[in-house]
C-alpha cells in the first residue's frame, strides 16, 4: 500500500469508484438478465 500513499488524490478516487464500479456493473447484469426473463413466454 506504500504505492498508494498520497499520490495527489487519484487513489483515494480509485477506491471509492472501483467498487461502484463493479456494483453498478453487477446491477446493470442482473437487470439485462431480469428484463430478458420478462420477455420470453412461459414454460409449460
């Protein structure tokens, strides 16, 4: 972490938005695959 100590605010940036990142990335799958699932005719 010595590497990230202080560098003029960028890694304080990138570890708040790296996880946003991902949980926005995981909540747009999870609604691509929820809205797929709306669209096909049910089983029977």
């Amino acid at each position: 972490m010595e590497v990230l100590a202080h560098q003029g605010g960028w890694d304080e940036i990138l570890l708040v938005a790296a996880p946003l990142a991902l949980l926005a990335g995981l909540l747009y799958l999870a609604n691509r695959r929820a809205s797929r699932g709306k669209r096909r005719p049910p089983a029977r």
